[in-house]
C-alpha cells in the first residue's frame, strides 16, 4: 500500500501515514457490531463456551506479578525464543526492500510483488504451523514433541535463506526468503502455545506480555545494527546470516530451559 500511494499520489508520506493509519477504523467499523462477551454471542455453541470458561475459576484468582513470573526457568525459555526470532521478523519487516533495490536494482513499483508475496506466503505458514502440532497432538504425539518438532522444522526452513543475498536471481531471493517468513510465522505459532501449556491461565498474559516486550526491544536493536552493518561492509551478508540461525538458537535455548515443556508452579 505504502509503495502504490508513493507511486501514484502527489505528498505521498502524508498520505501512506493517513490511508493506512485509517484503515484501523475501517476495522474497527466491522468489530463493533460483531463483537460480544463469549457468554452473550449468538455464534458460540454451548459446548465452545463450556470450553472457554473451563478455567474461569482459575482466572479468576489473585492476579500474579511479573517478579513472580521471572524466577521461572519456563518464563525465561519465552522471553529468550521471543528475542531470538522477533528482531528477524521486524528485520524481513524493515529491510527486504532496500534488499531488493540495493542487491537487484529493482525500484519502488518493481518491489511491490516481492513483498507482497512474501507476506502472503507468511500467512500459509502461520496457519500451517498451528495446524501441524495440533495434528501431531490429536494423533496422540506429546504436547512438547509435537511444539517442538514443528519448530525444528521451522528452524530448518529458514536456514536457506543466507543464500538469498548470494544468489544473481531476484525471484531466487523472494522464494527464499517467502519460505523464511512462514517458517518463522510456523515457529511463532508454536512459541505463542508455550505459556498456555506452561503457565495457569491467569498468568498466560503477564508471560506473553514479557516476551513481547523483549521481542520488541530485540527488534530495535536489529534496526540500528543492521544500518551500522550495511555502512560499515555494504553487504547484507551478516544480517542474512543471524537470521539463518536464530531460530535453532532459540530452540536449542526453549529447549534447555524447558525440556518437558513442564507446567510451572505459580502462585
């Protein structure tokens, strides 16, 4: 959207900052109407409402503080997948296009199509990346064997993407990096479960909350290093190469901290 608005519109920056600010209340037009607490919406069938508020009681109980949360080792295997992989994402987010204009000279309008691709490719993956776990888990595999096998494949998946600077065919580098994005969705999909199979509900949150406050503080920090890395060397050689293995790092750590992916004992 950013792309075409500077295209095709006279004063584009302000227009991109008000179009797609804007469109927050084009959503918001449709939430209102339709939304409803789960005990009162006419979509939800009794039995998914008997399984909504299966842990109400437990909500229900004294809120549990952060410095609470922090001793656990099941709390940190979140924060630290979380600060893996988020800078990367926020990395494909801030820099693939200046990927495709600085290593294939393609311009503004050329580079619309790369991305767009690559955004749609990353929502495959993060509706697979649920699915396939909750496959492994219906056919009886353990909850951590199935998390953990989707993201070792995940892992895997994004490996290749180093060679998306080395290669001289753009579409090369648009399938390679495609194919990082929706395994880091895949493996996103199955980071975001882990507090809800670790933690009482009342504390699943203030978990996830943590995380992504050190994922966001990981993806400011990948911004300024990587502009410090591309004026130092001119080459997108390093970045490529931290985000092809972030994620077996961020494994390799949820799986230290975690190893059974056992409950912890909060409160």
């Amino acid at each position: 959207m950013v792309a075409l608005i500077t295209i095709r519109l006279a004063q584009p920056w302000p227009w991109a900052f008000y179009l797609v600010g804007g469109s927050g209340f084009v959503w918001l037009f449709f939430w209102l109407p339709i939304y409803r607490r789960p005990q009162e919406h006419p979509w939800v069938s009794r039995s998914e409402l008997g399984y909504i508020l299966s842990d109400q009681q437990d909500a229900a109980a004294t809120k549990i503080s952060w410095l609470k949360l922090l001793p656990h080792r099941q709390t940190w295997s979140f924060i630290l997948g979380k600060l893996c992989i988020d800078p990367v994402w926020w990395f494909w987010l801030f820099w693939a296009p200046d990927v495709f204009q600085r290593r294939f000279g393609m311009s503004l309008s050329q580079i619309v199509l790369p991305i767009l691709i690559i955004c749609l490719v990353s929502d495959v993956g993060s509706v697979l990346g649920g699915w396939f776990s909750s496959a492994l888990i219906a056919r009886g595999i353990a909850v951590n064997l199935a998390r953990k096998t989707v993201m070792l494949i995940s892992a895997l998946s994004v490996a290749p993407v180093v060679f998306a600077v080395r290669t001289e065919h753009a579409w090369v580098a648009v399938a390679l990096i495609s194919l990082a994005a929706a395994a880091h969705q895949a493996f996103s999909a199955n980071l975001f479960t882990l507090p809800s199979d670790m933690f009482p509900g009342r504390a699943v949150g203030s978990v996830v909350g943590i995380g992504g406050a050190a994922g966001g503080l990981g993806g400011f920090v990948i911004a300024n290093t990587v502009g410090h890395v591309l004026q130092r060397t001119g080459s997108y050689m390093i970045p490529f190469s931290i985000a092809a293995s972030a994620y077996l790092i961020a494994l390799l750590l949820i799986h230290m901290l975690s190893p059974q992916l056992t409950p912890a004992r909060v409160g």
